[in-house]
C-alpha cells in the first residue's frame, strides 16, 4: 500500500510523526507537509509566487518527506501532481493536535489537504485528536492503521472523505457513525494595543457547541469517549432547497423584467 501523509501542524510536528511511523509497519509512506504551522488556513492555495520544497530524510527510515512552503492543500496538490512517481493508495491527513469537529471542518487545513486528494480522485481520511494540550497519539495512530483496510476495501463515494476524531486521555469505547455537529466560537476577536499605542486584533475563541447532546453527531461522540467516523463531501449543496429556491419570482424573470434586460 503507498500513503500520501500531510497535515496542516507542519512537518515536523509530533503527530505527523506518530502517524509516520505507524504506517511505515503496513505500507510505503511519503510525506508531503507544510514546512510550518498552517492551521486554519482551510482550502487556501498558493498561486501568487512559486512553491519551494525541501527533502526531508528520516532516521531509520526509507520514508521520503518533503517541506513545502505553502499550505496544506498545496503539498497534497504539489504531492500528487509532481513529487510523487506513483499515485497513492490513499491520503492520511493528521494526526491534528486538536479536534475537527462540527464546523470545524471549514477552516481546518488538515481536512483541506484531505480534501484536495477527493478532488484528484483519491481516497482519504483526516485524523485528529481531541484535546489541546500535552498530546498522546497512541490510540490515534494505532487505530487508523487498522482502519485503513476497510477503507481501501470499502473505497467511500467520489467527492467523500472520512473525517476522524479520536478522544483523549481514555481508551476509545468504540466507533460511531455520525454527522456534523453544530460548533461556533463565542468572544472571537480580542482587540488589544500595542506598545505604540495602535490597535489591533487578535482572532482567538472558545468554541460552543450547539448539539453535543445529540448522540447522531461527532460533537457528542467524541465527548463520550467514542471515535467519530463522519463522511464529508465537496458537494455542498442543499437539494432539499433547490425546488423552494426555483419559486422565488426572482429566479423566474421578474429582475430582468424590471432591469428591461
């Protein structure tokens, strides 16, 4: 099996490691990360300057690794578009130190990256761990290298990926099936002032979530202590809408009428 590995922590983080290192026993690993931090850069591509790409060689290890000055998007696109000889069975992104939970999944980069193989017609999952501080990848990395099977034998839809998120700090109770929860982030922006006297902001927040009481969703899953398995897809359209939507007199010439166009 050959895996395309990424994230959006950079490169060098420990999770990425962790996760490395767990498919090294099963598979042919190449890395393809951001040379830093890229979180919550979402979909974002790098199309104003060139990309730059350094190899990175791994102790005890035939895994190839590259750093890309770019986003999370940009290495699994660079990956599968110029660095890579053959395409890979499947695209791991993680393993994120923190969640990717709910809406979430809007700005992650890390299932950005995972995304982008979707969008080139290759499976993937995105992996990431609940908790933000003092991180242990052991259950994380341990599972998804058992995962993995019935993935590449199930193979999701074209334009689906899987989003996993694994609890912290206990064994897993098990795996739920589950959707997209609801999570916002209240107090958001801290306005503050610098030494010479200019004000500016700084996008922090804590995130509230809507239904984590919900047993169908990832938000509940997670906080009892299961795994989430949560099928995501590109196509974010609302069908049940589209017929509503036709109605509106608005979409049936009555601006044009008025626009004389």
């Amino acid at each position: 099996m050959r895996f395309l590995v990424s994230n959006d922590d950079g490169i060098y983080a420990d999770g990425i490691k962790a996760l490395r290192r767990a498919l090294e026993r099963i598979g042919e690993v190449t890395v393809v990360a951001p040379d830093r931090e890229r979180s919550a850069s979402g979909h974002g591509i790098t199309v104003h300057r060139p990309l730059r790409t350094k190899i990175i060689k791994y102790k005890n290890s035939s895994t190839l690794g590259y750093a890309v000055d770019g986003t999370p998007a940009d290495c699994v696109k660079l990956g599968l578009e110029a660095l890579l000889k053959h395409p890979p069975d499947l695209i791991i992104s993680g393993i994120n130190f923190g969640p990717n939970l709910g809406t979430d999944v809007l700005y992650s980069g890390t299932v950005s990256a995972a995304f982008e193989g979707v969008i080139n017609g290759i499976p993937a999952v995105a992996v990431s761990l609940n908790t933000w501080v003092d991180p242990d990848y052991t259950y994380a990395a341990e599972f998804i290298t058992e995962y993995i099977p019935y993935v590449l034998k199930h193979k999701p839809p074209l334009g689906v990926m899987l989003n996993i998120n694994v609890p912290h700090g206990i064994k897993p109770k098990g795996v739920r099936v589950t959707r997209l929860g609801s999570r916002r982030y209240i107090d958001v922006v801290d306005q503050r002032t610098d030494p010479r006297g200019r004000v500016y902001f700084w996008m922090a927040g804590e995130p509230e979530d809507i239904d984590d009481h919900d047993p169908e969703t990832d938000l509940n899953a997670v906080k009892e202590g299961y795994i989430s398995v949560t099928p995501i897809q590109i196509d974010i359209t609302n069908y049940k809408y589209i017929n509503e939507l036709k109605k509106w007199p608005a979409n049936n010439g009555e601006i044009f009428k008025k626009l004389n166009w």
